[in-house]
C-alpha cells in the first residue's frame, strides 16, 4: 500500500520502522533466515513456559482465577505505563528525528499522534511477547475465547500510553525541563515495580492473623456500578465482548483525549528542551572553586561526577533494590530464629553486584570521549586502575552502612557478607571487562542498554556468591559447592588467551 | 635541553604508512613541521588527511615508518610525545553530564597543569571564546559550534608545544570561527607548531604559512602559497585553483 508522505498513517510507518531497526540492532551479523529462526524459536520457547502455567492455571478455583487474573491485568497495566513514560520521556528529550520533523511541514499534532500511536504498537508488542504465548496456551488449555486477551492488551497499551503521556506532561509542568527526566525515570521505576511489591506484600503479610489482611478485609465496598466498570477489564479478558468493546472504547477515547487535549503541552516542551542549547534557559550560578591537582584524581572525580549525573543508574540500583528486598523478607521469615544476616546479606550482595556490573559498563565501556583518554599523557593501565577506583568507591560507601549495623549485632557474619559482596561486585566487573561490547557514546540509549548476555551472566555470578553467602552464615556446607561454582563461573568467562594479550 | 627549546623539528615523519584491509590510507608520508609554523594539509575527501593526524596524535599505529614530536620519538615514547600535544577532532569529544569548566579541570588535570594556573587559563580561554557565561551549563545541551568551542579551549589549556587539528572550524559561526582563527595565529606566533587539515581553502590561505596537499595517501605538494602556485606555473591563482590543479594531476588511488 503506497502511503502520502506526510499523512498520519506515513508518520506512524515512518516511526515503526525506526523501532523495528532499532530492534534488528540485536540481531547485526546475522542471516534473515537466522534472526527468523532465533525468534521462532524464542515463540516455540515462550509457549513450552506458558505451557504448564496454564495447566497450573486451569486446576485452580473460580475465585482464584478471578484474582490471579486481578494481578496479572493490573501487573501488565503498570508495566505498559512505566514503559510509556520511559518512551514519550526519551520523545522529550532526545535530539534528531523528531526535530527534523518538527521544523517540516507536516502538521505537529499529527506527528505527535502517529508518535503516540507507535509508541502504543511498540509496548504492545513488547508486552505481548510475553502475554499472547500465555494467552494461547490458556485458549488452547480452557478455550477459545482466551484469544480476547489479544484486543486486550491493545486496550491496555491505549490507556497505558494516555496515562504515561500524561503523567509525563504533569511531570515536565510540575518539575521543568531539568529536572523532569531523572524524576520520569525514577516514576517508570517505581510503577513498574508496584505490582511486584503489592504483591510480595499480600504473600507476605496476607494471612489471617498478619496486619495486611486485615487492612485489605476492612477497605470499603465499592458501589456495584463502581465494582463492575473496575471487573471489566478482568471481563473483558476472559472474552465477555461487550466488556471487551467498552475497555476498547475506553482506551482509544482516553488515548485520542490525551494526545489531542495534552499534546501542544507536551510540543511546547520539546520545544523548551530543544531551546536549552540556546542559552534560553541558563544554568545555576555556582560558587567558583579552585581547580584541583593530578591525572589521577582528575580521572576519579570526572567518573564520579558521571555516575553522579545518570538518573538512569539511580532508577536501575532502586529497582534491583525494590525487588530484592521481599525475596530477602522471604529468606528471613522462612528461617526460626534467623540471622538478621540472612535478611541483609543476600540483598547487600545481589544490589552491590549488580551494580558492580552497571558501573563497569558505564564508566570503562560507555567511556563518551575514548579517543581523547588515549591521546593523554597517562597509559591505559593507569586510566582503566582509577575507573576501578570509581567504580569501588561508592560500592564501598553503599556497602558501610549495612556491614556497620550488622557488624554491631553479628560481626562474623558481617565479615562474611563483606567478603562475598567483594567477590561479587569483582566477579561482575570482571564479566563486564571481559566481555566488552562499547556503546556508542552519541546513543543515550545505546549507552543505558548493556549486552543482555552479559546481564545475565552477571545474574548468575551474583545469585552464587549470594547462595554461598547465605550458606556460610547459616554454617551449611554447601555454601563450599556455591563458591566453587562462583569462581567455576567467573573463571570459564575469563577471556581467551589471545585476547588478554 | 627542554622541549620548548630543542632545535628538533615540532613534527618529523618519515615513510609513513597505514592500510585499512589491505588498502593503503597513508603511503610512505614524508613531513616536517618547525616550531612556530602554521601548517594546511589539504586533501579530497579519503585522501589519508585525518589518518595522518590520527598516527601523530596516537589514536592509530603505523604500519611503517617514525613519528617524533619535539624529537621524542612518538611510537617508543607516547606518554612524552602526549603531553605536548594536543589533537581536536572534527566532531568534538566532550563530556555531556560535565559543564565547560569542569571539563577543562579535568583536561588540565590529566596533562598535569598546576591548578592556578589552568584555572587562569580557562578563563582567559572562555572569554576569548565566549564560553564564560555558560561556564556552569552542561554540555549537554550545546549546539555543536559552542561544543567545538569547548573542546578547542579543552585542546589549548595546557598549552601544547604541537597542535593536531582536525576540521576545527567546521560547525562555528563566522564571528567565532574568526576568534578561533585569531586565537590560532597567536599561538603559532608564540612559537607553538600548527598542523590542521581544513576544507576551507579560505583559512589555510590565509593562516598557513606552509601548505602540503595529500592525495591518495600520498603528498603531492608542499610549500608556500607562491612556491605552490610557482609549481604549477599559474601566478596569481586562488589557492583553490592551485588545490584543483594539483589534485587532479595527482595518481588516482
């Protein structure tokens, strides 16, 4: 079909086919027949996992379905939402296409709304990736009418993107152009992991006899018009049509209201950001300090700054934080007479070492000016030893506080955790080292995005030196067999010969 | 003897050579700069002009051939060579998340400037280059002239005995372009040795006291404006004349 230049649909193709470049990106030096190999076989894999889900799914009683499908609708809402801010935020700030577009001809409501009816296709089909697998295996395992939940999600990303749309435009009029990208990222953070917390939160706490049940049995009744709107997504999903065309109704109405009545808002600010380099919006004034001595500190204290600098580290330690700390409740509470180490120590190890790995990525890795290091009069050992120093100075300090109160009750342990948690933060820098995959520096987002094998990696060192941690606490042997596994691990990743030299 | 007054030429290479997959970029290069000399390379585009730089900066190794900077050998000695020179790229390297003068700390710092000093420097560098006022914005949001701005200042704070630059005008509006040119010519004249490659036939007729024309890798003519336009027996040509004539005279690759 042979599109206008310039007509909304041509603006929302134009957009989709960015996306889908920036997706083949994971996929460069590859065959088209091996990239369309590798995502059958990820379709073929996703639905083996969604398989006995399903089942499992299927045994359950009516009312457990009915909250079980509670949460995963809402889960998906706010994941949908935490991604439509992260986009429309990325929209705001990021230089290039959309200021092409801006200055051309083309109408800007209409580039505003093809972006926004991409950016709803995008967290669709990202959603969906893991949703519809589930969805067919449901439809497969209970029924045909599962299918419904594919419209769904549609539904969803629609009234995802209005809220993410709107949750950044009062953002950028509530905090200005400064600050509103940090505070959008660490939003998206916080919503994404809502669910998963409430969650944690109900497993934990929701017995009879525990505070939280009793808070969820004394919240008031909703009036029975207000009950049904808010089932009708759950309808909606399990195939009732009209439930499903009023959640559709919804999401497109609150999705064009949006974009059509918030969108010169959102315009002006793009605009305004793009102004800044104009000198029309002038920084703070700050108190002249003398400049200080040395190559080496010059080096430490430009990282420092860096990291100091990036919302987007902030927002990823909080998130590993947010998710981490129920599994630790968990390990805890499970134990009689735990150790308080057993709450502290695996955290402190899984959040260290995943930042170990992030810092590393980002200051060795995602260096922005690499050639202008090399044409420095200090050699690369000396410029790769105090990006180390960078990178361990604040582990360190993040790692004080909990080693003090835990050394203040249980010394032992608190030596253990600190020697793990070194091990830990080592192993994960090490990967990243080891494995090095620059990020351009012009790309924003290449620079936030790490190699996802690499993440992964890391995972698995950091949940063996956590294991091996939580053994040794509990004076059980096989925290041996997880530290041998730790090492076994960083050691098979250690490069190839040829490579160190 | 000190670098500042050692009667070894500010650039010497001889028989330099570098391939990219068994294409030769730079052929048995052959060039020497004075102190206190203004020095145009000019080339088409892939002529070797930014390959050149990039070896005299030690961004890249020869495949053959000696580089010596003030007499310190730059292939054997690179930390020496680097700390009197400084190289500017044509897409300027800054920081985004550091404001100008926290870039120009850290630069001095890592070429070991006393502090006081290069705090001096910067602002007499920031002024002259209008820079001040935005001393405490970050990079982040500079258009790309005033980003060239800062890396040049980022380039001239320690003062370096042999400037490398690339393109260093490309991005900057006239007004700057002609401070950044003024900038350059003092310090040619206070005995610090230039070499910049350029598109703007304009500036190196105008600044350069010598001009080389690489083509294919290879130099095909090095002089003064006049021994250039005496080679190619046409008194009074633009140098954009003498450019064509040479370049298409020259060996294609």
């Amino acid at each position: 079909m042979t599109l206008r230049p310039g007509s909304f649909l041509w603006l929302v193709r134009h957009d989709l086919v960015l996306s889908s470049r920036k997706f083949s990106q994971h996929f460069v030096g590859r065959s088209r027949m091996m990239v369309w190999t590798i995502i059958a076989f990820g379709l073929v894999f996703m639905h083996g996992l969604c398989r006995p889900t399903a089942d499992l799914f299927a045994r359950q009683d009516a009312q457990t379905q009915a909250s079980t499908l509670a949460g995963a609708v809402l889960f998906m809402f706010l994941w949908q939402v935490s991604q439509a801010i992260t986009r429309f935020t990325r929209l705001l700030y990021s230089r290039g296409d959309l200021d092409l577009l801006l200055a051309s001809p083309v109408s800007r409501r209409a580039v505003l709304g093809a972006h926004a009816v991409a950016t709803a296709v995008e967290i669709t089909l990202v959603v969906g990736g893991f949703v519809f697998p589930m969805a067919d295996m449901l439809a497969w395992r209970m029924g045909a009418y599962w299918l419904a939940v594919y419209p769904a999600v549609v539904a969803s990303a629609l009234l995802a993107s209005a809220s993410g749309f709107a949750l950044t435009v009062g953002l950028f009029n509530l905090l200005g152009p400064r600050h509103t990208r940090a505070a959008a990222q660490v939003a998206a953070t916080l919503i994404a992991a809502a669910m998963i917390l409430g969650g944690q939160f109900v497993y934990l706490f929701g017995s009879p006899a525990r505070p939280a049940d009793a808070l969820l049995n004394t919240r008031p009744t909703a009036p029975a018009f207000m009950d049904w709107l808010i089932q009708t997504p759950m309808r909606g999903v399990t195939g009732d049509l009209v439930s499903l065309i009023l959640w559709m109704a919804l999401g497109g109405l609150a999705f064009a209201w949006t974009v059509l009545r918030l969108g010169p808002g959102f315009l002006q600010g793009a605009i305004l950001v793009r102004g800044l380099g104009d000198g029309q919006l002038r920084a703070r004034e700050k108190a002249q300090k003398p400049f200080r001595p040395g190559a080496s500190a010059a080096l430490r204290r430009k990282e420092l700054q860096l990291l100091a600098r990036d919302p987007w580290l902030f927002s990823r330690g909080l998130l590993q934080l947010l998710y981490l700390a129920p599994v630790c409740i968990v390990i805890w509470i499970s134990k009689e007479e735990a150790s308080l180490a057993l709450l502290v120590a695996p955290l402190v190890i899984m959040v260290l070492s995943h930042l170990a790995g992030i810092l590393a990525w980002l200051t060795i890795l995602s260096e922005d000016a690499p050639d202008f290091i090399t044409t420095a009069p200090v050699t690369s050992r000396e410029v790769l030893r105090h990006k180390l120093e960078a990178i361990f100075l604040p582990l360190g300090l993040i790692l004080l506080a909990p080693t003090l109160g835990l050394a203040w009750a249980e010394p032992l342990n608190a030596l253990l955790m600190v020697l793990f948690a070194i091990a830990a933060c080592a192993s994960a820098a090490l990967i990243n080292i080891w494995h090095p995959a620059p990020a351009r520096a012009e790309s924003a987002t290449s620079r936030h995005n790490p190699p996802k094998i690499v993440g992964l990696k890391e995972n698995v060192v950091a949940v063996c030196w956590a294991v091996a941690c939580v053994g040794a606490v509990g004076r059980e042997k096989y925290w041996i067999y997880a530290t041998l596994a730790g090492l076994l691990f960083v050691w098979v990743n250690r490069p190839p010969r040829r490579a160190r030299a | 003897m000190s670098v500042a007054s050692s009667p070894a030429p500010a650039l010497s290479i001889r028989g330099l050579c570098k391939s990219f997959d068994g294409k030769p970029a730079v052929e048995q290069l052959d060039l020497t700069i004075q102190p206190g000399e203004f020095y145009a390379l000019l080339g088409p585009n892939g002529a070797g002009k930014t390959t050149t730089i990039r070896m005299a900066a030690g961004l890249l190794l020869p495949d053959s051939g000696s580089i010596e900077i003030y007499g310190v050998d730059a292939l054997h000695d690179p930390i020496a060579a680097r700390r009197i020179t400084a190289w500017l790229p044509d897409e300027p390297a800054l920081y985004d998340k550091l404001d100008p003068l926290e870039y120009l700390e850290f630069v001095a710092g890592l070429w070991g400037v006393d502090p006081a000093v290069a705090m001096s420097r910067a602002r007499d560098l920031m002024e002259v280059l209008e820079l001040w006022p935005h001393r405490h914005t970050r990079c982040e949001g500079f258009s790309r002239g005033m980003k060239q701005k800062v890396a040049l200042a980022g380039a001239l704070i320690h003062d370096p005995m042999l400037l490398l630059l690339d393109e260093p005008l490309t991005g900057l509006d006239a007004a700057i372009a002609r401070q950044v040119k003024d900038l350059l010519t003092l310090r040619a004249r206070a005995g610090r040795a230039i070499i910049l490659t350029t598109h703007i036939l304009e500036v190196a007729e105008r600044l350069a006291d010598r001009i080389g024309i690489i083509s294919a890798g290879r130099l095909c003519a090095q002089g003064t404006l006049e021994e250039l336009r005496a080679r190619t027996g046409r008194a009074g040509d633009t140098l954009e004349d003498v450019f064509l004539d040479i370049t298409s005279r020259a060996p294609a690759p």
